[in-house]
C-alpha cells in the first residue's frame, strides 16, 4: 500500500480567541479587543506589543500570527518568528509547535532540523497533536534524528489517538508496511477507516484498495468501489482511474463502458497518465452514440469543478458483490 505519502501539518491557522484565554492584564487586553472590533489595528497592535513587551506569552503568540498571516500588517516571517520564538520560550505549546515548523521549513530563518525537533517535542509533550503528529514525522523521516519508526510509530499514535486524520492515516501506513511494529494489516484497517470516515482522500483510496484486495478483511469490490467513489469526487485521479476500470471490468458494480469511460476521461485530463489507455480501450467497445454521452458526461463533471458530486447522478448505483 504504497500511494500516500506523510505530509506535515501546516502551522495553525489560528483566530485571535483573546477572550479564551486566563487574563493576567485584564484592562490591556480589554482596550486591545475593542481596537479590534473597531478595526482599529493599529492601536490593537500595540497594545498586543505592550503586553508582550510585559511576558504576556498570548499577546505574543498572536503577534507572530498576525505577522505570519499579514492580517492588518504587511506579512513578515522574520518578526512571525521573532513573536513565536518569545511566546515559545514562556512555554506556550501553540508557539513551539509554529516556531518548529518554521525551523523545519527555513521560515523566518535558516532551515534547522535539529532545532524543530527540539521545540516540536516540547509542545508533543504538552500534548499537542499537531506537534505529535510532526515530531512523528520527523522521526519517520530521519530529520534532524535518525530514523526511527518504533518513535515515529508511538508520536503517530498518541495523535491519531486524539483524533487527528492525517496521524491516523499515517499510522495505518505503519501497520500496513510493519514499519516499528509487526505487519497488521487489521490494524491498518481500522485507522484507515478512521481517517477516510473524516474524508482524507488518500485514506479513502488506501481503504478501498485494501478491500479490493482483502488484505485485513474479506474481499469486497462493492465496498472497495465505494471508498473508490468517494476518493473519486475529491478529486483524487487515481481514484477516478480505478473507478473507471471498476466499471469497465464490472467489479462491485454493473458493467457500464459510458461511466467507464467518462471516470478514465476525467482522470487521464486530472494527468494520471495510464488513464488515456484506459479511457481508449473503453472506446474500442462503445459505439459512437455512446461515447459522445461519455464525453458529454465527462464535460459536465470537469466543469462541476469540486463538485464532483454532480458526477454521480450519472453512476449505476446497483452494486453487488462479486
């Protein structure tokens, strides 16, 4: 089960929840929240800059937000990385997962493996999915460390555990290839359903190709076309090329050259190059009538654009097992 790849958590999109918070300068930070629902940003700023200049590590966890985004202020990595580097050192778990992240990306600053472990770790240790989920990744990866799947493994899932999708994903990967524990494909299962139930794609396409091929489970092609049509409409081209062999060889579903050849078309034109084949050898068996409808249908969902789902008012919806 080699398609997904292990991708990072991008930094924390984060809002400015100031009223969330334990509020050490009350009054400050009740002048800063009016500024800002004034939109008055430039006075909100400073005083989101006087109460960092007094510790206050969430005026500048949001500072390093704001720089990062360019919300009211042009965006500035550096000064980003200056905030975060603060509010990191108060121990704001939020503030070292960003500052790693922007190590480990040379945001702000030199690129530093060494450095992002350090500061994902202690945000990992405040429990901190994301930075579980990233440290895991650099274990994983050997970054900054050497690779070590049996870390990578216990991070993976002390975040998945917590729900999050892309760890679940990722630990599935594990299970599935007995990398830091002995091959599982059951458990690889049961995260991979995890993970595609929250609709990460490439869980979904993972999931069906374990059903296709009964590995931690019995074989089940209409199951597997199902996760296939889900990963399908998200856009996935790979997905879209095996739908359209499902239903050009009849596996779980009805045999149907017209949905055939419009999920092979939609593929080949998303640039999964062994889609054109496919898509051809489908026109070899339909009449010139039908592959018009085909190329009509396919027209119709590319222009759809996301919504894909449009696509599926043309699907055979009765599946059986084969």
């Amino acid at each position: 089960m080699k398609y997904f790849q292990k991708t990072a958590i991008s930094l924390l999109a984060c809002a400015l929840f100031f009223q969330t918070h334990t509020i050490v300068h009350a009054q400050d930070w009740n002048t800063a929240i009016s500024a800002f629902r004034e939109n008055n940003y430039d006075r909100a700023i400073q005083n989101l800059e006087l109460l960092s200049e007094q510790g206050d590590a969430i005026a500048q966890y949001s500072l390093g937000i704001i720089y990062l985004n360019g919300e009211f202020v042009p965006q500035d990595l550096s000064k980003a990385f200056g905030w975060f580097n603060m509010a990191a050192e108060e121990g704001l778990a939020q503030a070292q997962h960003n500052l790693a992240f922007m190590y480990a990306n040379g945001q702000g600053t030199l690129q530093d493996y060494a450095e992002a472990l350090r500061w994902y770790r202690m945000a990992a240790e405040q429990g901190l999915s994301a930075a579980q989920y990233n440290l895991a990744l650099m274990y994983d990866n050997g970054e900054g460390t050497p690779r070590d799947y049996v870390e990578a493994l216990r991070w993976y899932r002390m975040a998945a555990e917590k729900g999050l999708a892309e760890a679940q994903h990722n630990l599935a990967f594990m299970y599935a290839n007995g990398q830091g524990t002995p091959q599982d494909y059951a458990e690889a299962l049961r995260w991979l359903r995890m993970a595609a139930e929250q609709g990460i794609a490439s869980a979904q396409y993972n999931l069906a190709l374990m059903y296709y091929l009964g590995q931690g489970t019995p074989q089940d092609y209409a199951e597997s076309l199902r996760w296939y049509r889900m990963a399908a409409e998200k856009g996935l081209a790979e997905a879209q090329h095996i739908l359209g062999l499902m239903y050009g060889t009849g596996q779980g579903v009805l045999q149907n050259n017209i949905l055939a050849h419009m999920w092979s078309n939609i593929s080949a034109a998303n640039g999964f190059n062994d889609a054109a084949t496919s898509r051809d050898i489908a026109a070899q068996r339909m009449t010139p009538a039908d592959l018009s409808e085909a190329q009509r249908r396919a027209r119709i969902c590319m222009e759809s654009g996301d919504r894909l789902i449009y696509c599926f008012g043309f699907a055979d919806f009765r599946s059986r097992a084969v």
